[in-house]
C-alpha cells in the first residue's frame, strides 16, 4: 500500500453511460497521465451539452469540444492550468457560453459555486461536491440523468495512480475528510481529471484513504529517525519513485508535515521547515 501507486485504484468502468462522450487532451506526461480529460455530458440529441474541464489551450483540442454544440455551460473541477487554460478561447469559439467554478477567477458570465449552488436544466441533475484538498478551490460534480449518475472528481482521484496534495494550496486534512465524504458514492462511476473512468467512487475513495494513512505512518517512522526535513522525507519514503517526479512528492510531503505539526506530532521548527 505504500509503495508508489501506478494502477487504477478501483474496477475500471467497463462502459460508459451513453450521454457521456470523453475528449482526452494531448498533453500527456508524468503529472497528466495521458492527458488531461474533457468530458461532455448531453442529456438526449440536441440538448446543450455541459462541458466539465476544457483543458489546455490547444486549438486542435478546444476545436473539438466546439463541435458539440449547443452548449449550455462549462464548469471547472479546479484551477490548475491543465484544466483551465482553454477557458477563454473555448469561451470564444461558443459565443460566449457561462463557466462556473469555485475560484470567481475561472467564472465567465456566471456566479462562482458555493455550497449553496444548485445547478439542473436540460434533462441533467448537477450537484456540485466540495472536496478541498488537493487544492482549495476542488469541486466535484454528481450528476443524474434519470437513473443513472456519474461523479467527476477532477484530481482529487484519478483514473490511477495517486494524486498529489498541492501544499500550501492544497492539505491534507481537507483531503482526508473529502475522500471519506467520496467514500459515501457507492457503486457510481468517477470520471476523473486524468486517466480511465472508474466503476466505484466509493472502491477509489477508500484505496485512496488508506494509502495516504500508510504514507502519513511512513512520515511518522522517518520523523522518529531523526529525518526532519521534507527533501529528506522524501528521498526517504519516496526511493521507489522517479526522481523526475520528486518536486511533486515533495508538495505531498510538505502537506503531511503540516497536518503533523498541526496535530503537534512535528515541531516544524525543529526541522528547519518553513510553514505558512
């Protein structure tokens, strides 16, 4: 369970529901997967579509999206680039159709999503889901059309592989208490921000959980050795994984370390770590 985590962490959905259409970005790489996932969702032929997450801005990318119109709106599950810079140019190949987010930076002609936001029209149920964490601003979208519901969970959990907690945006105690609130979505697919889609939220949730647990006791045993700073930490817990990919690791865990000193399990200045 601690080790680094390259699989899917649930069954792979083996189909998807047939008013959801995936487009993949070509951005592929360590952080990204095989890039980065624009989803359509159309309730029956000839509604508008929602569009979750235009990506970057790519024309070629962007241009496909635009061919699904009529579009009726765009919302964003975070802020990150990969996500979010299509924004304005996907924006202008619509003709101006409304983004919603939480971050009011990301809005376009619409009001930011709140825990009070309600969102339903052209045949689809949206209830926006706030799960901080892997940054402040993530939301995922639990979506109903008739009997059937998917829930976009943008990175707070990928198609595999693990995500990472971008301190000091992101932390992990806002995490933690968000993959236990996805570990309530039992048995509905999660369509991720990178990789394939998921059969189980819940399944994902609770592999997720415990592997950060496993990382956060891993954290703790390297602090009892006298290891102390988060290079350190993670040269320590994080010997099985790319170098390339340790910039990454290191946000993860400086995430731990402040949820350790926020515990007073980790006297930051003691190991010389600057903590906002």
């Amino acid at each position: 369970m601690t080790g680094h985590v390259t699989t899917p962490a649930a069954a792979l959905a083996d189909r998807l529901p047939d008013w959801v259409t995936l487009l993949r970005a070509p951005n592929p790489g360590p952080m990204t997967l095989e890039g980065t996932n624009t989803w359509v969702l159309r309730a029956e032929p000839g509604a508008p579509a929602l569009i979750i997450d235009p990506g970057p801005d790519d024309a070629g990318h962007l241009a496909r999206i635009a061919a699904h119109t009529p579009v009726g709106g765009v919302l964003i599950t975070h802020g990150h680039g990969d996500h979010t810079e299509g924004i304005d140019t996907l924006a202008g190949l619509l003709g101006g159709a409304p983004v919603r987010a939480v971050d009011a930076a990301y809005c376009r002609d619409a009001e930011p999503i709140t825990a009070a936001t309600r969102l339903a029209g052209h045949g689809l149920d949206i209830t926006p889901v706030a799960v901080p964490g892997h940054t402040a601003d993530s939301v995922a979208y639990l979506v109903r059309r008739g009997d059937e519901q998917v829930i976009l969970t943008g990175d707070t959990i990928l198609g595999r592989g693990t995500t990472v907690v971008a301190y000091p945006d992101g932390n992990l105690g806002a995490y933690l208490e968000s993959l236990e609130l996805l570990g309530a979505y039992q048995g509905i697919t999660a369509l991720p921000g990178h990789g394939p889609a998921l059969a189980d939220c819940a399944v994902a949730a609770g592999f997720y959980l415990a592997h950060r647990r496993a990382r956060l006791d891993q954290v703790r045993a390297a602090l009892a050795a006298g290891i102390s700073t988060a290079p350190e930490v993670v040269a320590h817990i994080y010997a099985d994984v790319d170098p390339s990919l340790w910039p990454a690791a290191t946000w993860s865990v400086r995430a731990q370390l402040a949820y350790l000193a926020q515990r007073r399990e980790f006297d930051p200045g003691a190991g010389g770590l600057d903590l906002p």
